[in-house]
C-alpha cells in the first residue's frame, strides 16, 4: 500500500509562518489545524475538499486534539495561556480556558474526560476539566515537554521530554507523575500509540523512530528516518507510522513490522503538521510556503 496525492485545499494566505497541530473529526471528516501564521484555528470539510471556517482568537496557535467521543476539539494558544474549546461538529468556539503561560501538548483522555495541557515555559502539566473549564491538577515537569497521548492499557497520559531525553507518565485521577524513562536518542518530538496503548512510537530529533514496551519501560526495536521529525502519526490499520519532517520536506511511511521507511514523499520546506482521518484512510500534510493542505489517501 502506498499514499497517493489525492487533492490541494487552499487555506488562507500568510506572509511567514506557518501551521502546528491537526486533528480530524472522524464523525463528519472535518479537518482542524492551528494556523500559528494567522492566530487562528482552520477547519477544512475534508470530505468534500474544501476550507469552510476560521476560527479566530488563537494567536500563536500550538496543540490540536479531537475529542471524538465528546464532540469536541481543543486549541492550544501559546500567546494567550488559553485553551479553546470548539464544538466539532459546528466548527463553533464554546469557550476558552485559562491554563497556564505557554500551552503546547494537548491530549485528551475518553475514560475519565480529562484534558492534558503540557506547558513550554513554566514546564507544567495541567489537568483541566473542560466542562467546568477548570484546572484540576498542576505537576511540575523534569524538562520541556514535547508531544503527549493518553494510554488505555496504563490508563496515564505519556507525555515526551526533550532533555534529559525520555518520557513520563501521568495519572489522569490525581496528577501523580512517574521517574523519567530514559529514550536512546536525541529529542524525543512526536509520538503516538498502538490502537491497544501498549507501546509508544516515538519520533526523536536524532533521526530514529525509537518503538518502547510502556509495561516495561524498554526499546523493542528502531526505525532511521530521513531527517528531523515533527508531527507522527499511526495508521494501526496499515500498522504505518507517517513522520513529517520540515526540513527538507517529506514524508515517511515507516512500516511497523519491518521497522523501516517503506515510502517518502516529498512535499515542501516547513511542512511539519500532519492530521490523519483513520476512518477514512486520509493524510493531510499542511504546507506553509504555498498555504495549502495536501490530502493523500492510501492506495
């Protein structure tokens, strides 16, 4: 299986700058992604190829995520402190959130409806109840956070640090925090998780994809990729890791049996986001220099 280009959905201009976060609401296939550019969240049908909103107020736009169950999308603003909470379904703003200096990593966990809002300045993680629009918990963390998921199986929030390389885990219950787990290689960035939680798939600034046991706390196996990743996202269907890295501009397929790169594509200089609609079998890479979104499907 290969991804094939599919379509371009022109976003609106900017001057520099460029795009961070998306995430796809599966229920209807729309696609959202912070527009750091513009201080805006950009809602695009992807089923239909098209930009239909822009949601504004979210300068220095950071962390996506889809709270699918829920019906919700979060925002991160960097140059607010604030969270925003959109409907999916309507692409409307519910409601904003104080949280902090700088929130960047966001993750959402189904079980217990609790937000993780991972800090770049005051190197906090913040759990917030979205509903009553209320931080929970503060926890002070050993480094700069990366990116961050919930794990069912350890039913705790993985959350990457940059340096000392590794990661920590996050009890969604009481905010209780876990030692750091080392990581073998430089920058850990992007990360997600097999379907069941069980290990996470870590893309690090060294140019590996490193695969860790969460039970055990142990690599089982790496990945060289082309370059210094960003955004990664898994296909668990296909058992595919998409990487994007901005520079030079690609993408790589990495194939989770075999551990290595079993596709690249080419796309363009800063082009670090990705949105993947699992539904759907739909990539999106967010391209800053001809402000577009490329949409590829697997074929």
């Amino acid at each position: 299986m290969v991804l094939r280009l599919e379509r371009h959905v022109p976003l609106p201009q900017h001057q520099s700058g460029g795009f961070d976060h998306g995430d796809v609401y599966e229920a209807n296939g729309w696609v959202y992604v912070a527009h750091t550019a513009m201080g805006t969240v950009e809602v695009l049908d992807g089923v239909k190829g098209q930009h239909i909103k822009t949601i504004q107020g979210c300068p220095e736009g950071s962390g996506v995520v889809c709270a699918q169950s829920d019906g919700l999308v979060f925002a991160a603003s960097r140059g607010t402190g604030k969270i925003l909470v959109i409907h999916a379904a309507k692409g409307t703003l519910k409601k904003t959130i104080q949280v902090g200096s700088k929130p960047n990593g966001v993750s959402w966990d189904d079980d217990h409806g609790v937000l993780l809002v991972a800090d770049v300045a005051d190197l906090n993680a913040r759990l917030v109840d979205s509903e009553r629009g209320e931080v929970l918990k503060v926890t002070r963390l050993p480094g700069r956070p990366r990116w961050c998921k919930y794990s069912p199986f350890l039913d705790r929030f993985v959350i990457l640090i940059r340096e000392p390389a590794g990661y920590v885990t996050l009890s969604p219950r009481n905010g209780e925090l876990s030692q750091l787990v080392p990581v073998r290689a430089q920058g850990p960035h992007g990360v997600d998780l097999s379907a069941d939680g069980r290990e996470a798939y870590i893309a690090c600034d060294g140019g590996v994809v490193v695969a860790m046991d969460l039970e055990r706390d142990t690599e089982t196996c790496r990945a060289k990729i082309p370059g210094e990743p960003d955004v990664t996202w898994l296909n668990a269907r296909r058992k595919i890791l998409y990487c994007a890295m901005a520079k030079p501009g690609l993408i790589a397929s990495i194939d989770l049996v075999e551990m290595r790169v079993v596709q690249e594509i080419k796309t363009e200089e800063g082009a670090g986001t990705l949105a993947f609609d699992q539904s759907r079998q739909r990539l999106y890479s967010f391209l800053p220099k001809s402000c577009r979104a490329a949409a590829y499907i697997e074929s």
